[in-house]
C-alpha cells in the first residue's frame, strides 16, 4: 500500500489519466483484506490462530464441567458457573489471539471461515486467498482439537457415563429442533461477523475502532455464548464443529 502511494505523489500533475488508473488501481488492492502482504505470514497467522482459538476454547468449555451434580460429568452449560466460565474464556481467547494476529504483520486476525466467508462475499478477498485461508482455518482447529485430546485427562473425555455424555457442548434444543438450532446458531455466526465488518473493515469507523476491533469480537463471541449456550452449545465458528 505504501508503495503504492509513493507511486502516486510521483505522477506528473499533467498526467491525469495516470493518475486516475493509479488511484483505481490502488483502491483496487485496499479492498483485500490482506494486512501482511505476504502470503506465507498470512496463512502461518491464521494456522497458528486457529491451533491456539480452538485449544483455548475448548479447554474452557472443559474446565466448565460440573462434577457433581447428580453423580453425573458433563459441561454445565445450565449452570451459571459453568456457562460464564466458557463464554469468558472463549471471548478472553478471540480477543487476545485478534489482537496478536491482526496488525499490519499477520492476516487481519479472522480466524473464522464465516469471517473469511463473508470478506469474500463483500469481494474483501480474491478467492486462492479466501481458499487457503479456509484451508489452513479448518486444518488448524482439528490440530487444536487433537492437541486438547492429548493434554485433558481421560476421565473427561470418557466417551459414556451411564445414560450421559461425559463431555456434553450441546444444548438443550440441539437434538429436538433442527431449524431452531439453524436459527440460533446463524444469528449468533451473524452477530460476530457483523460486528467484526464494522469495527475492522468499515472504513467510516476505523478512526475509533481499529484498535480495539479485537476485543469487540471478543465481547460478541462472548455475549453469543451467553445467550445460546444452554441452548445449542453455540460455536460461531464453522471450524470448531471440526
């Protein structure tokens, strides 16, 4: 981009069909969402993001889990305790892991296939990025998940404990209501992409947000989680079904 401006400021004033092409040319790349410039910083932030998003994430929910109620062990997404520690944890982890990967020097910190999806849609990205990004996105959180596989002990992730799940992240209405669970779990996906469009990418409010768009995702992920926890499980992240 800089260079590009550079490029610019050298054109003769009389030059204006230079200048007019240039300009063009130049709004033309803004519109990628691609802060490094570099390819392979590029995708090494979203693979490295996505490992750490998923493992943080996962881990909360984990440390969510009631231990004795009703002699039973499974993620308490009902209970108060259980519910603020995994959406805090989880919006605690987006925005943090934004904040590292989103300057100038990684990829703009989306970490979600619905974020990449929608910055295609809005012609943000050219589509070997928008597919390289989705790869390395989904890659990563299996990477994340075989990691939190390794490192929790085994009584947690025992597959039955009598007629419950030992670690449960579905909700109340996830196998009762197919089209209520579409519907919470697209709202909730709507709400973190929308609120990541107008604080990182709406140029009218990158003068008060473009420091702190990070830790507005945080707080949507956050408030989703809340909201549809004890409902649906909630993701809001394609590859966290991975």
């Amino acid at each position: 981009m800089q260079k590009g401006v550079e490029e610019l400021v050298d054109l003769a004033p009389g030059n204006a069909g230079a200048l007019f092409f240039g300009t063009k040319r130049l709004l033309r790349q803004a519109n990628h969402w691609y802060p490094s410039g570099n390819p392979r910083k590029h995708l090494a932030a979203e693979f490295l993001g996505s490992i750490l998003l998923h493992f943080l994430g996962a881990t909360c929910v984990i440390n969510s889990l009631d231990l004795t109620l009703n002699g039973t062990k499974y993620a308490d997404h009902h209970g108060q305790t259980g519910l603020l520690i995994s959406a805090l944890g989880n919006g605690f982890a987006t925005a943090a892991l934004m904040y590292c990967f989103g300057g100038d020097n990684g990829s703009g910190g989306k970490l979600n296939p619905a974020i990449s999806t929608g910055l295609f849609v809005a012609k943000r990205l050219r589509t070997l990025t928008f597919a390289s990004e989705m790869a390395v996105q989904f890659i990563g959180a299996a990477v994340g998940g075989l990691l939190v596989r390794c490192v929790v002990p085994e009584s947690y992730l025992e597959a039955l404990e009598g007629d419950r799940a030992t670690f449960q992240v579905v909700g109340a209405l996830t196998d009762q209501s197919a089209w209520r669970l579409f519907l919470w779990e697209s709202l909730s996906t709507a709400s973190v992409v929308f609120v990541y469009f107008a604080t990182a990418v709406d140029r009218h409010n990158l003068v008060y947000t473009r420091t702190m768009f990070p830790l507005a995702v945080g707080l949507a992920v956050t408030a989703g989680t809340l909201s549809c926890g004890p409902f649906v499980g909630v993701c809001m992240n394609p590859a966290r079904a991975v």
